[in-house]
C-alpha cells in the first residue's frame, strides 16, 4: 500500500505541474486514471484483498458520484463503495485499513462505504440521493459480474418501478437547490457547482436521461439529450469552461471551492482571458464568458426538463382535454407551445412573438424546436415587423405580466429574439461593471429591474411598499415607465463615459422603430437620462438646503414624470445589489421626493415662508420652555438657535438636544446615540463646546471604531456650542455596543484635552490592514469643486478608492486649510467613495476662489492619490 500510496502521490504531483494551469477535461481524465490506478494497485498489494480472492470471495471496488463520472477535481470528495454479495464480512474492515487509510494520511477527503448488493438496493430504494450517486457508479477493480449484478437489479426493481417518483424527486431537488444558491447568471459570485446554470443542473440532466432510458443506454451523449451536433458542441464546450474554472478555483483555494469568490477573480481572468477586450478589464471579460456559458447550460437544462416531462408525463386525458391554445399558428405538444409550421410562421411572423406570451397566459414552455424556428426565420423581424400593433402590444403585455421568475424576458434574450427586437441590447449583453455595489450583470440587471418595478404595483399594507403601490396607481401611462425600466441602462455600451444620456439617445432610436409617439418617446427618454437624479442628489447635497428640492424640480418639471423617476429610482436601486439599496438610502431618496413633490405642487419655497416657518417654530420652543424653572434662560437659548438649524430640526429632535445641551455643563462634550429597532443605522448626535477641529476629531474616532460616516448635519448656535449630528454605521459586535459607544466619546474627550493623538493612532491601526475587495480602476480619483448650486457655501466632491480613515484625513485637511465644514455626506460604492461637503469660512461667509482654496483642492488630491500608509490610490 504504500508503494501505491507513493506512486500516486509522485503521478499526481506531476500531473498538476504538467497540466500548465488548464485543468480542463484532459485533467479530469488523468486525475481519475491516478486514483483508479491507485487503487487497482492497493488492492493488488493490500493482503486483506487476497486473502478474499483466496476464498474466493467475490467483491468490488466502486467509484461513486464525481468520481464514478470521471469527473474528479483537484480536491473533490474521493468517493468509493466496497460492495460484497449477500452480507458485509468482519474482514472488510482490512480492505478499508489498506486502501482507505493511505489516502487519508495523504490528506484526501474519502466518502467510502461496505455494503451488500442487498443494501444496496434496500437503501437507494428509500433515498434518491443514494440512487443517484449509484446511477454514476463505475467498477474499478474486483468482480465485473457482481457489479453488473448490483446495476441490474437497481433498475430492474428500483429504477423502473419509481420512474415517476424519482423523476418528481429530482425536480423537487433541483427546485431547493435553486433556491438555496441562486441563479448564476445572475450573480458575480456564484456557486459553480449547485447554482441555477451550474455542474449540477448537467448531472441532473444525466440522471433523468439514465433514468428514463436505462443504466445501459449506449450512444453519444449529444444523441441521449437529443441534441443535434451543433448544439451539443456549445453545451459541452460550456461544460468542460466550467469544469476548468472549478479545477483552478481548488488550486487558488488549496481545498474544496466552488464558489466563484471576488478575491480569486483577477488570478482566474489570468489564466482563462488571453486577449484584450475591447475597453473591457480582464476580470469583466471573464465573467462575462463565464456568465455565457452559464446561460448556456441553464436554459439547456430548462428545455430538457421541459421537453422530458411532456414526454413522459402527458395523460391522454390531458391531450384531449387540457390546456388548449386560440392562437392561430401555435399548437401546443407535448404539454409545450410550438409553431403549427415554419410556413405559418412565415405568413404571419408576428407569432415569433405571439408564442411567448401564449407561454405565460397557459403557463407552457415553449419547445426547443420553436426556438431554433426563430432563429432560421430572425430574418424576418424588421421595422415594419416592429411596428406591428400585435407585435407591440404583445412585447407590453411581456414587459407588464407579473412573471415572478422573469422568465420569458429571460427566454426571449437568451434566444436571440430580444436582440433581434431592440439590437442595442447586444451591446449589454453579459456586460460585467466589477464591483460589490452591482450584483448582476447589466442585462440581467435590466430585465430584474422590469419585474421589481411590477413588483411594487402589487398592493402593500404598510411601509414604503404602501407608498410604491399608491404611486404606481397614479401613473398616466405605466407603459413608459416599464420601457424605461427595461432600457435605463442601454447605455452602458463598451466606450460609453455617460451611459444616461448615451441610453437616452439610443432610446429615442429604439422607440422611434417601434413606431411611438414624440410625446411617448420623449418621457422614456427623459427617465433614462435622468434615472441617477433622485438618488444621486439624495446622496450627495444638503436636503436641508431649499435649493436642492427647487433645483430637482426645475429639471422635472412634472408631478407625473416625478413619480415615475421615484419608482425607477426604487426599482433600479432593488435591482442594482444590497449595498445599493439600504434602509437609509431609501429614507434620503423618499424625503427628496417629497420634497420635489411640494415644490412642483405648491411652487418654490418663498424666504417669506421660510421665516414665517423658523418665528412658528420658535413659538412652539418658546411655550416648551414656559414650564421650565429657567424660563428666561430657555428663551435666551432657543433665540441663539440660528436660522439653518430651526428650519432643517424638527421640534421634537430641537427640544432633545436642548436637553442633551442642559446636561453640558464643564465637560467638553457630551453625545447621545439613538437606534430603531432593527436598523442598521445610528443616530449620534454631538453637543460639544465648539473648538477648531472638532469635526475632523468625530470622524476620526468613528473611523478607529470601524463606525461609516454616511451623513453629517452640522450646526453651530449663537452661544458658540456645536451640535453636530452624524448618521452612521452601527458597530459590527452588537452584543457590547453600548461600551463601544461609551469607549468611543472617551477617547473623544482625551482628543479634545489633547490627550489622545488621532492621526497616529489611526496610522497604526490601518497601517497593515489591505482591503479585502480591490478593483483595478478605469478613472483616477477626481477632486470637484461646486461653487454654483449653493448661495452660502462651496461644495467639494471627492471621488477616490477608500481606505481606513479617509473621512478624518479630509476633514483635517480642510480644517487645517482655514474652513469650517457645515454638512456632510458619504456615499459608498462598493470600494469607492463620493465624500461631499459644504464649506465656508471660520467667520460664516461664502469662501472665495483665491490661491489659498487651490491650496486646499490640491492638498485633498494628494490624499486620496496616496494614502497615508504608502499605498498608491492611482495608476
């Protein structure tokens, strides 16, 4: 055994060396050859084995799943079955010492079992899993009659007695499975192996042709899935990609991966994209192959299964009685939509698209013979084809059905018919943004914000949903919108910089093919050269500031267009990924709509409204201070309010701060911190007595404790206090946060005794920590500077890659510079970052265009051009 053991070890050393990185299906292949030669050798040396062959005791060595598939990866399972005639002997227990321990003093994971052709069938018989791992079976070594032996009676009286049941086992499985991993094509860090489109959607598809057909069917695998070469040919080469990706994935990984982490991207576009794509990083070239060979195997599949159990499953009482289409030129086979003939088709083409919206009124897939129709005849789809009023309001009636899964969008793009419709849809197709903040690929982005958008038209009890609903029934015409929804991202072709106002112009081409109105095309345009507006104003100024809702409105112009650019917005954003639609994202969106919607309903806010709101707000203060004992002091404190913070505070949120003031008293600071359940987000609110710096201090104490900055309002009174209120992150440990919170303010108050260096502390927490997701980037970072859009202060954008601490280094910058920092926001993309703020002067004016704001812009450009721990920010 260990002679085998040593040549295995060496042959597989070797082959790994030799195989260059490819890991393709060549290595499948040796690397099984390895173990089977392995183990022929084992039972060779192994004396428990002769003493049975002595005895002639009949027994065999049986490979198992993956294994038994030939299919073995680098460190998948090793999984073997020791199979005897009527009953498992005691001296078993040898063969498993010879030729199992070996390899587990190699470190490999072996699945084994000793068991009876008897148990065999007794266990597969009760659990399917058990079957289907047997279905894969293949003799290694020892008695070939008593293998056979163990197949024939597994079909004989498993197999062929439960077809049925085990068919509707594996759908059921198939179904868990899908909903556990995902759909791949739809993810950028998929399972390879279970996800929806993965290894495991092929294997099924084996299973079910085994099980239909018999353990002993011979022929090409092509002719089995009743595939024709060609397309054969495309789904193998999708399998034997992914077969190379998952090989390379367990020798990034040293182990057992099937998942396609972000961290192991870069090093497998290396080895698997050899040539420059068009503008495109590597990393987006290959997930966009991989996403094209995962659409491949996902929709074979599909057609297989459904194909399968038309065939199988059809009742004559079901073909004479059952569903039952009205369209002329379809019929429906095999419990599947098909067209009558090509010739039908030729006469009347708009039933190339007919057929998918017959699919979703009798819930029938539409056969795969349908869909190779469509391509022979995709000749026929023109602009007069376009412009047929069947074929349009079959295309909004798609584009409206509640179709949960997406699926026949998801269908027609896959077959080629969507492209043929709307050509610009090629420029998007499998195209990758790589970041954490986009989740799906920009096509399937597309089609999912079409169903999340029909989503919120679905009645809703409470929340925001509530709202969606409302705003969804208001809509004039919810057919613009749902085009804008399929086409707000049209635009992101390869050399695009703007993709809204490129998508716009590509729209106004696509509608105007389709044979819409000006008026009609001029709405969806608009949308998609405006779907960033709501969320990047809600993100990136001063919601407190009037200008910000006039100017919104000013561009929008209409209350309709306004709640059809929210829905968009919402929609787009639920589509986008998690880190684009969080709890506080939707509330800053939904306070600017509001906002808007006052403005475009009630017309610009007036300064006379605005002081007539801050003397009513005071009257309100004013009569909560009279049953103070202080009342004169009370009335002395709410008239040093200023202006900004009585109009931007609420009263309740103004009279708890006027509490958090009274407890002040000597100390430097004191802060309260407020959470709703079940919120991921903290309120901290801040009274300190104002000193230089004390903003840049705050940031850099939430940055020591792992706290994102995601927006900061802040005030000063007329008595000098500071009341600064920050929107953060809660901490990571919920189980100690109150002595986070209760550390943190500590620290604060040595960093303002001058106790307690920030900067160095926060050089040597971050200095070793390296990001885990990192992305090459296409755009260095910009320093943009706003002097128009505010009246009183001038606005500094900062787009860079994070990095620890970068918030406290900026804010220290502008301090340090001479500016005082009136409000705040950070913005988070995946690893970068738009920071934007409000400065003026440390006397309150405006600050000026002069040599010494240069100094400031340049001195913030060197920061996030390099970090403070000798980390270059920039190509």
């Amino acid at each position: 055994m260990e002679n085998a053991a040593r040549k295995l070890e060496i042959n597989r050393n070797e082959l790994i060396k030799s195989s260059q990185e490819k890991f393709g299906t060549d290595f499948l292949k040796w690397h099984t050859q390895i173990l089977d030669a392995y183990f022929r050798n084992s039972i060779k040396e192994s004396t428990a084995c002769s003493k049975f062959r002595r005895e002639k005791n009949a027994f065999s060595v049986v490979a198992l799943g993956g294994y038994g598939r030939s299919e073995q990866c680098l460190f998948s399972d090793i999984d073997i079955l020791f199979l005897f005639q009527d009953r498992v002997p005691v001296e078993a227990e040898g063969i498993i010492r010879d030729v199992v321990y070996p390899l587990w003093d190699l470190k490999f994971e072996v699945g084994h079992a000793t068991r009876s052709v008897r148990e065999c069938i007794s266990l597969a018989s009760a659990d399917f899993q058990i079957l289907t791992s047997l279905i894969d079976a293949r003799l290694i070594g020892g008695s070939e009659d008593l293998f056979r032996t163990l197949k024939e009676i597994l079909y004989k009286k498993v197999i062929h007695k439960k077809k049925k049941q085990i068919m509707h086992w594996l759908s059921d499985n198939d179904k868990k499975r899908h909903a556990l991993f995902g759909d791949s094509a739809y993810l950028l860090e998929p399972n390879i192996k279970e996800g929806v489109g993965g290894l495991r959607d092929y294997h099924s598809m084996l299973w079910r042709v085994n099980v239909v057909n018999g353990l002993e069917n011979q022929g090409e695998l092509g002719n089995r899935f009743q595939l024709p070469e060609d397309e054969y040919q495309i789904l193998h080469n999708s399998i034997v990609f992914m077969w190379g990706v998952r090989n390379k994935l367990h020798h990034l990984a040293g182990k057992k991966c099937d998942r396609l982490y972000f961290e192991f991207h870069q090093d497998l576009a290396n080895r698997f994209i050899t040539q420059p794509g068009d503008g495109l990083h590597t990393v987006e070239q290959f997930l966009g192959e991989f996403h094209k060979k995962v659409e491949i195997v996902k929709h074979q599949s599909m057609l297989f299964l459904s194909e399968l159990q038309g065939g199988i499953s059809v009742s004559i009482k079901s073909r004479f009685f059952g569903k039952q289409t009205k369209v002329k030129g379809l019929i429906i086979r095999k419990n599947m939509l098909d067209f009558a003939s090509m010739e039908e088709c030729i006469k009347d083409p708009t039933l190339l698209i007919k057929i998918y919206m017959e699919s979703i009124d009798l819930n029938l897939s539409v056969c795969r013979e349908a869909k190779r129709v469509e391509k022979r005849l995709s000749y026929l789809i023109d602009d007069d084809f376009r412009k047929s009023e069947a074929v349009i309001s079959a295309l909004e009636d798609i584009l409206g059905s509640l179709d949960d899964k997406n699926s026949m969008l998801d269908a027609m793009l896959f077959s080629g018919l969507l492209v043929n419709l709307i050509p610009e849809f090629k420029g998007v197709e499998h195209r990758i943004e790589y970041d954490e903040y986009h989740s799906y690929p920009v096509d399937k982005h597309l089609l999912l914000t079409v169903k999340t958008l029909n989503s919120l038209g679905r009645k809703k009890l409470e929340g925001d949903t509530d709202l969606y609903y409302q705003l969804y029934l208001e809509i004039k015409d919810i057919r613009l919108l749902q085009w804008a929804a399929l086409l707000h991202d049209i635009g992101k072709t390869r050399q695009c910089t703007d993709h809204s106002k490129n998508g716009a112009g590509l729209a106004e081409s696509i509608m105007k093919r389709f044979g819409y109105g000006e008026g009609e095309i001029s709405s969806i345009s608009f949308l998609i050269q405006e779907h960033l507006l709501l969320k990047t104003t809600a993100m990136k100024r001063d919601l407190n500031d009037e200008q910000t809702a006039i100017s919104c409105a000013a561009t929008i112009k209409d209350v309709d267009r306004l709640k059809m650019l929210y829905l968009l917005t919402v929609a787009d954003c639920m589509s986008t990924g998690s880190k684009a639609w969080t709890s506080w994202i939707s509330i800053l969106i939904r306070d600017l709509f509001f906002r808007v919607l006052h403005v475009l309903e009630k017309g610009e806010l007036a300064t006379e409204q605005i002081v007539k709101k801050i003397e009513m707000k005071k009257e309100v203060l004013h009569r909560f201070s009279i049953s103070g004992e202080n009342h004169e002091e009370s009335v002395l404190l709410v008239n040093s309010l200023s202006p900004r913070y009585l109009l931007a505070v609420d009263e309740k949120d103004i009279m708890d701060h006027i509490r958090l003031y009274q407890t002040l008293g000597e100390k430097k600071l004191v802060w309260s911190v407020a959470k709703e359940k079940e919120s991921e987000i903290r309120t901290v609110t801040v009274c300190a007595k104002n000193q230089p710096g004390l903003l840049s201090k705050i940031t850099g104490i939430f940055s020591l404790h792992n706290l994102n900055v995601l927006d900061v309002g802040a005030f000063t009174w007329r008595n000098n206090i500071a009341l600064d209120i920050f929107q953060v992150t809660a901490p990571k440990d919920r189980l100690f946060e109150e002595k986070i919170w209760k550390g943190a303010e500590k620290i604060l108050e040595d960093s303002l005794e001058g106790a307690f260096d920030i900067a160095a502390a926060i050089r040597k927490k971050f200095k070793t920590e390296q990001p885990f997701f990192t992305i090459p980037p296409h755009k260095g970072s910009m320093v943009y500077v706003d002097n128009q859009t505010s009246s009183y202060f001038i606005i500094i954008e900062v787009y860079t890659y994070d990095f620890p601490g970068l918030l406290f280094w900026i804010t220290d910058t502008i301090f340090n510079h001479g500016y005082d920092i009136m409000v705040c926001k950070a913005a988070t993309k995946a690893d970068q970052v738009v920071d934007v703020f409000y400065i003026r002067d440390f006397d309150g004016g405006k600050p000026e265009m002069n040599k010494k704001f240069t100094q400031l812009k340049n001195a913030i450009e060197q920061i996030v051009k390099v970090d403070h721990y000798g980390k270059s920010k920039m190509n």
